[in-house]
C-alpha cells in the first residue's frame, strides 16, 4: 500500500510507503490523533491548550508551533509537497488532508463497523459478515494506549463500544447459522472487555447448550454467578437463573430416563464427567479465594496487647 499508513490501535504508529516506522515526539503523536480523531479544522488556542494548557499563553504558542513544524517534517519529507497531509487555514486553523493518500485502521474500521450495523440484524449475508470480521481484525489493542487525557478516553470509549456492538452481531449471526465456535469465539472475546455483560453471559449458556455441551453451559453460569458476585456484590438477573434451572432440570430428565441403576451411555458419562471436574474447579477456586481472605483479615488484625514482642 502506498501513501501514509497511519495506526492509533495500540501504540501510534506511522508509516510511509511500508518503509519503515517514522520517529515522532509524544506530543507530535498526541497533535496527530487528536487531529485525525476530531476531523476537522482545529483552532490553534485549542490545540495549545490540549498539550500545553498549564503554560502562559504566548509560551503555549509558541510550543504549539515548534510542535507542529516538527510534525509536518515527520509527514512530509523532502519528496513530500508541503500540505500533503497538514493544512492551515488562512485564519490558522490546523488540519488533516483526508483527500491525502493515506490508510487509517481506526477510519477503516469505524466505515464497516457502521455499514453493518446500520443493517437489520437478520439481514445481515456472509459477505458482510466477513468484512466486518476482518475489519475487527484491526483491532489489536485500544485505542490510543498510554493516552488518559479526557479526549483520549472519549473517543477510546466509543470506538470500544462500536467494536462491542460488532462483536454481539457477528455473535447472533454465527449462533443463527449453527456455527457454534464462531459464536461462542466472540462472546468470549466480549466477556474478555467487558465481563459484566450478562445477556452475553446467557448467550454462551444457549449456545452451550444447543450445542449439546450442557456442562459448559453450566459452568458459564457458575461464572457469571462468580464475576456478579466478586464485582458489584449482587445474584444474577431472574432471567439469567431461569436458564440455569432449565439446563440443570433438563440434566435431571435426562438421568431418570436412563434410570440410576442402569449405566449410563458413554456420551452422557463424558457430559456428566466433564461437570464434575468443572464444578470441582469452581470449588476449589472458591476455596482459594476463602484462604487469601482469611490471610488478609489475618495480616490486618491488630496485634494481641497481652503478648509480649521479643
């Protein structure tokens, strides 16, 4: 690809004509996301007052100019004409040249993220399905890591909330279409940035289950039950323990239909193995965490008065 390969996932990184990775200061890096990210022409007092806010105004300038010349040097180099990818306008407005030849993987993203899921969800064909899975691709971090400035932490949010969005429809896609890895693949990567989601949590539960993975599907409720109860201190949703009833109940008829003197067919024992391990590790999980919170009330009592210290 040629032109500037610019990448605000992760790290800032930019490239010119996949040569190699062009060197730029923090703040020039800060200058160039908040430019691409706002898309649009940027007044100099407000881009003074993002890097250098706590400066007396002439100094801020005078910062933001340096800075900026520094920044255009790094995107046009001496075979670059000059307002390839910076402009200004004649009241000094500073912005970036989208008519440019350049490749953002934030932009990229964003175009197929809303194009689908701008779509009704039962429309949605294989082929849509698969840019969007690959525009998912682009992600591979946050947005802007390292960055906490408020601006920052806006536009990270909502670009994690466009990539959440993506995620639960390429899920409902998959699951509609019994492509059961695929769909619990992205649940889990939901759950990995957002463990809170109990509709997803449920959503694993189904999938587990028509799948005819009942142990898993049991095992994703312990979880569920686990992070609701370790995060905000509260049982899962009525809906959520309704599910569960019906797995588990479901596991019952199932066993007094084949009568408790009668062995069991191998793959129900594996199903029926398999759940015994997993409710053996979510036991023993539990037992850990009892013994780290009896340390921990251990370590901060206060000492006995009546015994004396050697």
């Amino acid at each position: 690809m040629s032109g500037l390969q610019i990448h605000l996932f992760g790290r800032v990184r930019v490239v010119h004509d996949n040569g190699p990775e062009v060197k730029m200061t923090p703040t020039a890096q800060t200058l160039l996301a908040y430019l691409l990210l706002q898309r649009a022409y940027c007044p100099r007092d407000v881009l003074a007052c993002l890097c250098w806010g706590d400066q007396p105004d002439d100094q801020a300038r005078s910062c933001l100019n340096t800075a900026l010349w520094r920044l255009r040097r790094s995107l046009e180099t001496d075979t670059v004409p000059r307002g390839t990818y910076l402009l200004t306008t004649t009241t000094g407005e500073v912005g970036f040249n989208w008519d440019s030849q350049h490749w953002l993987d934030v932009s990229t993203f964003e175009h197929e993220a809303t194009r689908v899921l701008a779509l009704p969800p039962e429309s949605l064909d294989p082929g849509q399905a698969s840019a969007l899975q690959n525009a998912l691709g682009l992600c591979t971090g946050d947005l802007l890591e390292g960055f906490y400035d408020d601006w920052a932490l806006r536009e990270r949010e909502r670009v994690r909330a466009m990539y959440l969005d993506s995620l639960s429809r390429l899920m409902r896609y998959h699951h509609s279409r019994g492509a059961y890895e695929e769909s619990v693949a992205a649940g889990q990567k939901i759950l990995a940035c957002d463990p809170l989601r109990e509709e997803i949590h449920r959503e694993l539960m189904r999938l587990y289950l028509n799948s005819g993975q009942r142990a898993l599907a049991v095992r994703q409720f312990n979880i569920c039950r686990d992070v609701l109860a370790e995060e905000l201190g509260i049982p899962p949703m009525e809906e959520t323990q309704a599910l569960y009833h019906q797995i588990t109940q479901g596991a019952d008829e199932l066993h007094d239909a084949h009568g408790s003197s009668s062995p069991a067919p191998l793959p129900h024992a594996l199903t029926m193995l398999r759940q015994a391990m997993q409710e053996f590790d979510s036991a023993r999980g539990q037992l850990q965490r009892a013994i780290r919170l009896v340390e921990r009330l251990t370590d901060s009592s206060p000492p006995d008065p009546n015994v004396r210290r050697r």
